[in-house]
C-alpha cells in the first residue's frame, strides 16, 4: 500500500471482495463524537477540548473512539495530568465532519 503510515495501514478494510476503503473516510462520529471533533475546528492547530461547554470532563470512551477512527491524534502530554488526552483533530476528522454536515443538509 505505497506511502502509508503503519497507522493508515491499519485503518484500511477489504470491502465486497476487492475494494480498498480507508475505514476512516466511511464511518461517520455519533453526536456526542461529532460535538468534540467540532470544537476543533475552532481552535489553534485543531487542538481537541478536555471538557465540554458545560464544564464536565469529555468522556475517555469518546476521545478514545475518536482516536481509533483516525478522526484525533494525541498531540502533546499534559504535565500537570499525564492521564488526560490531549489530542487534535486529524484531516481524516475534518473530512467525517464535513461528510456529517453535508448528509444532514
């Protein structure tokens, strides 16, 4: 599969037999995942949020299965937390997002 990270390699699934899909670009993020990916869009360098607009911490499960998805990236460690996910949101994310907004148009 020419030029792909080990992590692209991954995210690629046989599909009726012979096509090749990128598992990422076919999926699409439920609400609660569509809510966190979108806060990135407004944010330096796509940096995800730790909580949401109402101050409690962004589910583990959330930020864990938009990592699986290829949809966010861990970008740095937090020192003060080292248990917390600090992620961004990846081109593969933007793209779901826009694919959600134009099937709910």
């Amino acid at each position: 599969m020419g030029g792909l990270s080990e992590r692209q390699k991954g995210r690629r699934k046989t599909v009726s037999g012979n096509q090749d899909v990128n598992i990422a670009a076919v999926l699409r993020p439920t609400d609660a995942q569509r809510r966190y990916l979108m806060r990135g869009l407004r944010e330096a360098g796509g940096k995800l949020p730790l909580f949401d607009h109402d101050g409690r911490e962004v589910p583990r499960k959330t930020i864990e299965a938009c990592m699986a998805n290829g949809w966010a990236e861990p970008w740095t460690n937090n020192p003060i937390r080292p248990d917390w996910l600090v992620c961004r949101l990846t081109p593969a994310g933007r793209t779901a997002l826009n694919q959600t907004h134009a099937k709910r148009d």
